[in-house]
C-alpha cells in the first residue's frame, strides 16, 4: 500500500466548514439534526456532568453555561441557583432559549465568538460547557470566575479542550491517558 491514501479527507473538499466555526453554525440555521436513533445506558455523561455541577451549587450561586444551545441543560439550574446564565454565538438557539425561560433567575445572550464577555470580573461561581466548542473563552472564563470557583467541561474524544493549560493547578494530574 505503501503512500496510498486509503480515506478521502474531508478537510479538503472544497466546501469543508470548519467545525464550531460562526460559518458553519449558520449553515445550521439554528436547529440542530441528530438523525439516528442512538440508546445510551446509564449514567449518561449528561448525567454525570449534571451531578457534578449540582453537587459544587447553592441558593447563592451564579453559573454561566458556555454554547448553551436551546438551554435544555441550562434550564434546570434556575430553580437552584441565585442566578444561571446561557451565552451562544448562534441567535436563533438563543431565541429559542428565551422561548423556554420560566424564570427571572435566568438569562439567555447572544455572544461573538473570540470577544470580551459583559460580565463582571470574579462574577461567577461556577463556569461550564457541555460538549460546547468555546476553548477560546476560557480565557475570559479566568477572568468572571471568582477565586476558587469551579469551571467544568464535557468534552468528545477525551480532551480536556484545554482547561488544564489555561488554568494551571485547578485539576488533578491525569493517572490514566485519556487516548488509551
């Protein structure tokens, strides 16, 4: 076989989006399509992840959820925290986030990709992305985190979408590689 490529790679094609880019989540039109039909056993990593988060929250507690969507996760964290906020980079997720908002304790905001966050420095208790693309914010996540709050992400594939670089000493060493 020797050089032959056995797979065409799809990053050349020439009408290859990049993936979590503005452009390619505006080819999605808002609406996300997941057409196969998928079963998981439980505990689901959506699950885990709610765990967490709800095991680190009080009354008190603000949280910003990063590439919220249409903040079906974000919602159930209004009833339990003083405050939760879903920031997106596509609109219409936002729009349809604020469709769903039942509560005053919750806010839904349309964001650029790579900008300065509108919130205040230390503002947050706790900072979260669900399988959300936005490593680029992370940097502003060092910025609204209060000292010792806690910033989660679930991500695909293993990687730590690079937290443990950005925030130096927030996690336990990895005592199993995550690409085994």
């Amino acid at each position: 076989m020797g050089d032959q490529k056995l797979l065409y790679d799809p990053m050349e094609h020439k009408e290859w989006i990049s993936p979590h880019s503005e452009k390619w989540y505006k080819q999605l039109g808002g609406k996300y399509n997941y057409p196969w039909e998928s079963t998981f056993e439980e505990p689901t990593a959506d699950i885990l992840l709610a765990q967490r988060i709800n095991s680190y929250i009080n009354e008190n507690s603000r949280i910003l959820d990063i590439g919220c969507g249409h903040a079906d996760f974000t919602l159930q964290w209004a009833s339990k925290v003083k405050e939760v906020i879903g920031i997106d980079i596509v609109k219409e997720f936002i729009h349809a986030a604020n469709l769903k908002k039942y509560s005053d304790t919750m806010r839904f905001i349309t964001v650029k990709q790579n900008e300065k966050l509108l919130f205040r420095d230390n503002y947050f208790d706790l900072i979260y992305s669900k399988k959300g693309p936005w490593i680029s914010q992370y940097q502003e996540a060092k910025r609204i985190l209060k000292p010792g709050g806690i910033v989660i992400g679930l991500y695909h594939g293993g990687t730590d979408g690079g937290l443990r670089k950005l925030f130096p000493g927030l996690y336990h060493p990895l005592t199993v590689d995550p690409y085994d």
